[in-house]
C-alpha cells in the first residue's frame, strides 16, 4: 500500500487552491510518486475565485492591453496550472536552484504545465470572445491583476512574428504554399482546426510565451527526485518568466481583438488555421494534445 497526500497551494489569505494529490508507490525502479491532479482544475478554481470578487476599489493601472497579459499570466499559468506546486513561495527554495546543469522541471511535469496552460487559455479565449472582450470579460482581467499576486501588475505589448498570421493575406499566402506543398497534413490540420480552434490557438501562444521561454534555462539539464515540498525556481527567476509570458499573451489577446474586428469576420477556424500550420516559425508546436486538460505526473523518490 502507498501513501496519499493532498497537495495545496496558499494564493493569498483568501484562497488556498486544491492542487491535486501526491501517492507514493512501489514501482519497478523503487519508489516513485504520482502526482494527479485535481477534481477541479487550477484555472477553474482561481476564475471561480475571481467571478466571487467584488470589482477593485480602484482600477488597475496601465494599459488594457498591459493587465490582459498580466491577467492571462496569472490565470493559466502562473495560479492556474501545476506550475503553482513548482514556485510555491511557502515552500523554502531548493538548493539545486544553484546549479546550472540540474533540471528543476521533469519532462513529465514540463507536460503537465503545457497541457494545463493550453487548456486554461482555451477556455479564457472562449470568455473572450462570447462577448468581443466585453465588459464581463474586463471585469475579470481587472479581478486578476488586483487580486492574484504577480511580480508585475502590467505588462509592455510583444509584437513578435506570431503577430503576422492574424493578417488576412499572410494567412491565405501560408495556407497556399501548403495546399501546394502538402496538401496531406493541411486537411489533418483543417480538420483539427474546425474541432478544436480555440485550443489549436492557444497552444501556439502557450508554446511561444511559455515554452519558448527563459523557462528552457530551468528545464535544461538532468535530475532525478524532484522535490515537491522545495520551491523550484528563484524570485527573480519568477519575474524573468512571468514578464516575459504576460508580454506575449497580451499579444494573444491583441491577437483575438484583431480577429474580432475583421470586416468582413473570416469564420473563426479560418482566423486560427495558420496557427496550426507554423512549425517552421516555432509558433505551432509538434504533437500537442488538443483535448488534454491535466495528466498525472510520475516521479521517481521516496516522499511526497
């Protein structure tokens, strides 16, 4: 029989999240732990949280576009995602942090982040776009950025390549030269698309804001027994990569008002097809999952 813990995440003195729970086995190599995550997820809990707020007794400052990067940072990755265990600041900070060629994120929690992040920002695009960034959708960017702790409360616009694919022309030029190049994978992307375009999108702002990030530096290297009660990652490691997400995410969301905006609108598979299709640029990422909303995560150790 193995041991089970749950697993909690203090936000602030208001909200402490159920971040799922750690069981220790016998597995073949000795003893390991699985780390499941909870029954409902990181995102959901901390948007729950937020629909409960009142609005800020003041507005946020900086630009609207500057607290939805800040917003979308915080909702599906930084509290919003596994990566909550990781930098949990109750937890003192793990001696390994010193070390340049020890990897502080396994492969299989790395996975975790990505899936949770891409799944989290899905369903925020979706909030966006019910009502065109309407007030609902500000009520909650303002909501964020007042109440969940960040190192940064607003964030600079990005522009980066990513930024290309919402113009019209550049997007019919890409889905060309495929249709001409190979015309295969553009009808398995088409058809991914028309299922899960949100998604498809938000996986190509995950991996350009995340996974491209400085946060490579930390998963980088080799490890084995990877702490769970030892915080990862340094303050200013956190600040690296949490400016470095908000700035591209508010290009996300610019991204989603430049779709918004269009005269006359492209159906909305349309708009996002491009994102599926560039690799080559390291915007689309290679065999993301597009219904995955969590997965365990296998450690090898003898304590949760």
């Amino acid at each position: 029989m193995g041991t089970n813990e749950r697993l909690e995440v203090r936000v602030n003195d208001e909200l402490v999240l159920d971040a799922g729970t750690c069981e220790t086995l016998s597995g073949p190599n000795g003893p390991e732990r699985i780390v499941r995550p909870p029954p409902t997820s990181l995102f959901q809990q901390v948007l729950g949280y937020l629909r409960e707020k009142p609005a800020p007794p003041k507005r946020p400052s900086g630009s609207m576009v500057g607290r939805e990067g800040v917003a979308a940072s915080a909702l599906v990755l930084r509290w919003g995602s596994y990566l909550a265990v990781l930098l949990d600041h109750d937890k003192p900070v793990w001696p390994e942090v010193d070390s340049p060629s020890t990897s502080r994120i396994s492969d299989e929690e790395m996975a975790r982040i990505n899936i949770e992040s891409s799944a989290a920002l899905a369903e925020w695009i979706d909030i966006y776009r019910a009502e065109r960034g309407g007030r609902v959708y500000e009520q909650l960017v303002n909501r964020a950025v007042a109440y969940l702790p960040m190192p940064k409360k607003t964030s600079r616009l990005k522009v980066t390549e990513v930024a290309a694919l919402w113009e019209p022309g550049m997007a019919a030029r890409l889905v060309e030269a495929f249709r001409a190049a190979d015309a295969d994978r553009l009808a398995r992307v088409r058809e991914d698309v028309e299922r899960h375009a949100s998604r498809v999108l938000a996986n190509a702002l995950v991996n350009m804001a995340w996974r491209n990030g400085p946060v490579e530096d930390i998963h980088a290297g080799s490890f084995q027994g990877f702490p769970l009660d030892q915080r990862r990652v340094t303050l200013a490691e956190e600040r690296d990569l949490m400016v470095f997400a908000s700035e591209r995410l508010a290009l996300g969301m610019m991204i989603c008002l430049q779709f918004s905006m269009e005269r006359p609108p492209r159906p909305w598979a349309q708009q996002v097809l491009p994102y599926g299709l560039a690799e080559r640029m390291l915007i689309t990422p290679s065999s993301w999952t597009l219904t995955e909303v969590s997965r365990d995560v296998r450690l090898l150790s003898t304590a949760c």
